[in-house]
C-alpha cells in the first residue's frame, strides 16, 4: 500500500506552471532642449540685429537732441551757418527715426516667424 499512497502524493504536489509576469518597461522621457535650440538660430540673429539696431537709433537719436539744443543756444552770424547746422541736427533726426522704424520692423519680422516656425521635430 505504500507505493500507492507515494504515488499519489506525488501527483498532487506536482508544481503548476505559473505564467511569467510582464516584466514593467520603464521609459524615460527625453531630456529637455535646451532654449537655444528650442528658438532656433534664426531667432537670435534676428534679436540681435534689432538690438543693434535699436542701440544705433538711440545714439543717433542722443546726437541729434544734444545737436537741437547747441542749436538754440548758440548766436550765430549769419542764417548761412544756422542752416547748416540746422541740417545737420535734421539729418540725425531723420536717421534716428528711420533706424528705429528699422528696428520696429526687424522684431516684427523676427516675433512673426519665430511664432510661425513649424514645431521641431526630434528624430
């Protein structure tokens, strides 16, 4: 009667297959862009002529106020020399106000395509 009860203690502690578990995937995300490279080349080009251009329009436009006021104060001889210096203050003004309406249109151009610019796509 042994050998019966051995076998059939054997067959009840038979080990059942158990299905694996998924192993868990773990995915990191992508570390951030950097600024620079999230606004692109294009960008910093085009803030930096309208600084620069900006910077001009404030030096001339500096000139050209320092210029009126030497212009009011001073005796001058004859209208000759008044009108010449009268055109040199205006021709610094206008330059001034040309430069900045330069530099108006250089940050528009620069906003408005920075702003349109498809988004980059990492490969």
């Amino acid at each position: 009667m042994q050998p019966a009860s051995i076998a059939e203690g054997a067959a009840e502690k038979q080990p059942v297959p158990v299905p694996a578990a998924p192993v868990p995937v773990i995915v990191k995300p992508a570390p951030p862009r950097s600024l620079k490279s999230r606004l692109g080349r294009g960008f910093w080009i085009g803030t930096g002529v309208t600084g620069g251009l900006g910077i001009t329009a404030a030096i001339l436009g500096g000139l050209a106020y320092g210029e009126s006021s030497t212009l009011a104060q001073t005796q001058y001889k004859t209208s000759a020399d008044f009108m010449a210096e009268q055109g040199k203050v205006r021709g610094l003004a206008i330059a001034s106000d040309m430069t900045l309406g330069c530099a108006v249109a250089a940050g528009l151009v620069t906003l408005s395509v920075t702003l349109c610019r498809k988004p980059y796509r990492e490969k």
